[in-house]
C-alpha cells in the first residue's frame, strides 16, 4: 500500500485503534516460543505486517453488535492466526519468493519448517479459540477452515485448465477467500447476541466484502509494479491459476489470448510472452474492466447489508472498508 492508503486505512479503522494494538500484543505473544528457531520464525512472520483486515471486521462487528469484551480480542488473534497459516501453505504450494516484498518463509527456512509452522499456528488458533469455551464459535472456525482447504484443493484441480470458468474462480473465491471474511463478521453477531436477520446480514456483507477483496487481489497481480505489490507481476498465471481477469480476457479475445495465455502456462514464466503484450490485451479486451466493475458489484452489495445495523462510527468504518478496498494499490 501507499503511505496515503495506509494512512487513509488508519483513519477508518481509528475507532478500534486500541483493540487492534491488543490484538498485536496477543500476537506476539502467540508467535513467540522457547524454542528459539520458532520464536525467529513467528518473529519474522509478525513483522511481515499485513493490514489486519481480519480481525478488524471480527473487532467492528463486535461494537457494532453491542459486544465489547475481552473475548473479541482473543477471537480477533485466532483469525489472524488462522490467516497466518494458510499464507504459510499457500506459499509452499505456490512455491513462492516473495511475501509482502520480503522473502517468503518458504524460501527462507525451507518447505519442511514452513509446513510446521503453518501447522503450528492453526494449532494455536484453534487452542486460542477452545479457551473461549464457546461451542458455536469453534464450530464455525472449524468449518471456515475445512472450506478453505476445500478451496485450495478447487484450485489446484483446475491448475491451468483454460476451460475454468467464472463461476468456478468465484466458487474457489468463496471457499478460499470470502469464508473467512464472514466468519469474522458472523462472530461478532454470535458475541453480541443478535437477532437472525442481522447475522445473515453481517455473513452477507463479509461474504461480499471477501470476494471485492479477492477480485481487487487478482486484478493488482496482473497491474500492479512489482514493488508496490511486493510480489512478481502475473504470479498468479506463472503458478498455472486463471483468475477472473484471465477468464474474463479468455472469453473476450479469443484465439490470440488463448495462444499467450497458454504460452505462460506452459513456461510456467514469461520467457515466449513480454508481460507488457499480456497487459496490453487485458486493457484493450475490456476484461480488466469487468473484473473491476465485478469487485464494484460485490462491493455494493456488502454495503447494501448494513442498514441493519444502527448508526455509529464501527457501522461507517464498515461502510467505508468496501471503498478503501475497491482504490488500494497493494
């Protein structure tokens, strides 16, 4: 992100400032161990940042629910947490460098003790979570885990397949992504106690919220410079997935797209296609245009849900998330 976005993102999260801080100090003391190899390892991941979107959305949805205990800062670490391990997992089957412009963990210490470690933090997560002593909650952490190993899986079936289509990159997107970002709001619901329209409409806004975040994600991979997104450019098409935008360009341009598409598949890399030839046909085909009107849908959509919810500075912080979302950078 720009230093602007950062800042703009401080400003809508400022009403849980001091929740998030909380969060932070859980964290590290999660991440750290006795074991000196895993607290540097836990060290590194923690300093690797990441805007915290998470917990964020589970802290709001607490104070926009009426909930403002000590229990929304522990569940607001297990989700980050949880987050945490699947970017570990991700990143070895992806095979990936680079995490947030810095090497990945994987590339760092090695497939094996990234394995671990990803394993060791959903195992803290779920302690996290146990500790609680709340049934529903835990069932829903398990099941939003099962869903994005389940969406994992939809990806690596449908690696470089050119026939995946629109619905199915928004099935994974919803296993993988929006998931999790529902959850995070339905907790704060299921801690405040509220009613079932107001929960459905705090899992409807997270759930869209997700896949605007999710489609923004895969239009900046194909966009963005590699140093504002901290990452290769196009790793996603160099790691065999066909996102919206690809799908999108596929549908559009026909034979040409599918023959450079088909090339960096095959390279795994750009070594027959200049990446400014791929950019050049996502612009002129219009598909990164209907991936961003797309993001904007789903984005509406989000906000749509919150006229359930009273008045207050938590419910315009989620009302301005979707904005701040759809305009970031990185």
């Amino acid at each position: 992100m720009t230093a602007q976005s950062v800042a703009d993102l401080r400003e809508i999260l400022q009403p849980i400032q001091a929740e998030l801080t909380q969060v932070d100090a859980v964290l590290e003391q999660q991440l750290n161990s006795q074991i000196p190899l895993i607290g540097a390892v836990g060290r590194y991941v923690k300093e690797g940042g990441g805007k915290r979107i998470r917990p964020a959305l589970l802290l709001l949805s607490c104070r926009c629910c009426g909930y403002r205990g000590e229990r929304a800062i522990v569940l607001a670490a297990v989700v980050e947490l949880l987050h945490a391990a699947t970017l570990l997992h991700d990143d070895i089957i992806d095979q990936a460098t680079l995490r947030r412009g810095r090497r990945s963990v994987n590339s760092r210490w090695g497939n094996d003790l990234s394995v671990l470690l990803g394993d060791l933090l959903y195992t803290k997560s779920m302690s996290l979570a146990l500790a609680q002593d709340d049934v529903e909650v835990l069932k829903l952490l398990s099941d939003v885990t099962l869903s994005m190993i389940e969406g994992q899986v939809l990806e690596l079936e449908r690696c470089a397949d050119v026939a995946v289509t629109a619905d199915d990159q928004l099935d994974i997107i919803r296993h993988k992504t929006a998931a999790l970002f529902s959850a995070c709001l339905r907790i704060g619901g299921m801690l405040g106690g509220v009613d079932p329209a107001r929960a459905r409409a705090l899992a409807g806004y997270g759930l869209n919220l997700g896949i605007c975040f999710q489609i923004v994600d895969d239009v900046l991979d194909l966009t963005a410079d590699e140093r504002t997104l901290g990452k290769p450019v196009a790793s996603d098409l160099r790691e065999g997935k066909l996102t919206l935008p690809l799908i999108f360009l596929l549908r559009r341009a026909g034979a040409p797209a599918l023959e450079t598409v088909r090339a960096v598949l095959d390279d795994r890399g750009f070594a027959r296609v200049e990446p400014r030839v791929l950019a050049r046909m996502l612009g002129d085909s219009g598909a990164l245009d209907e991936a961003r009107a797309l993001a904007a849908h789903h984005a509406a959509l989000a906000r749509s849900q919150l006229g359930a919810l009273e008045r207050s500075p938590c419910r315009e912080a989620l009302e301005a998330l979707p904005e701040f979302v759809l305009a970031r950078d990185h």
